[in-house]
C-alpha cells in the first residue's frame, strides 16, 4: 500500500524505501514482544538483559511510553520502561506476547540523493499477553498498541512514543483439569 499523498509510483526507488521503512516499523513491535517475554524471565539474568538491550534498539532515549486504562503506567525511555516491565511481570512464571495486525501510516517521508533521510509514522498493533502463574493460572490481557517511530539517520526507525491501551482481561486454567 503507498500513500497516496506522497505521490510514489509503486514500482519507484521511493515506493521501495517506503515498503522497507513499513516492514522495519513493524519488526519493532515484533521486537517488543520478544523483549517483554525475554525480561519477564526473573529468574535469569542474562535473558533479561538481552530484553533490555533489545528495548534499547527498538526505544528512543527519550521515549514517552505509558500502558493501562483505568491505572496508568509510565515511563520515560527504555531504561525506565524495563523496570515498570520488571515489576510488572516478576510474578509470573512465563509470558508470551502475541502481537499482530500492524498498521503503519507514514506522516513524513523524506528522500535524498535516493536514501531515506528522515521520516515519521503511527502504529497500532493488537496485543494477546499470556500471563502464568506456578499453580497454572493464567492471565489473558488484551490490548491495542498505539506507537509513533521517528526515522533518524545513523539510528533507524524507533519508538519514540507508545500507548498500551487494555481492552480485556480474561483469567483461566491451563494444563491439568480439575477432579
């Protein structure tokens, strides 16, 4: 899909760039959820700092980034955003972040001498968080991202901003049935 109002011909250096620029926005959530799954491991150090890091890559220093409906999280950049994971999620005994349906919509692209030079997008993205418990419980949160990227020369394509909006939560039983 090319935006109409930057007026590419789909087939152009530019629609090329801008295809590219889509498919890196979108990796960044899918880097989000391994992070989140990675720091949610409590008991293991080095995970957790491989989540970290990722957060790094993927977040702007100065990121502004908040989660919730009715109690909102929030945070400033990836190193603060790690500690409201940490706590957040240091009392369950795995995590899986399932996230789909991104959408990006470009606001600035820009091109010169036919490399991207700057740019700026929305993004939304679903969210399905698997939350367990050692006596398998199990937390289902859903949600839905809103993100802005910011494209910087030298840096690439990051999260400068997010929202976790919660739409629902659903509490259930895994693994064995109850007698």
């Amino acid at each position: 899909m090319i935006e109409k109002k930057f007026n590419f011909n789909s087939s152009s250096l530019e629609a090329i760039l801008l295809y590219q620029s889509r498919e890196e926005i979108e990796y960044l959530r899918r880097l989000y959820g391994k992070a989140t799954d990675l720091i949610g491991i409590s008991n293991n150090k080095k995970l957790r700092k491989e989540g970290i890091n990722i957060y790094k890559k993927i977040f702007s220093s100065d990121a502004k980034i908040s989660a919730g409906a009715e109690k909102i999280l929030k945070a400033k950049g990836p190193n603060g955003w790690s500690k409201v994971v940490i706590n957040a999620l240091e009392k369950y005994n795995s995590t899986q972040h399932l996230i789909g349906t991104q959408v990006v919509e470009f606001s600035k692209f820009n091109i010169k001498n036919n490399r991207l030079i700057s740019g700026e997008a929305n993004m939304t993205s679903y969210l399905q968080a698997w939350h367990t418990w050692q006596d398998n419980r199990l937390r289902v949160v859903m949600g839905t991202y809103y993100d802005k990227v910011r494209f910087k020369q030298n840096i690439g394509w990051q999260i400068y901003e997010m929202h976790l909006e919660h739409t629902s939560t659903d509490h259930r039983m895994v693994g064995k049935t109850f007698d």
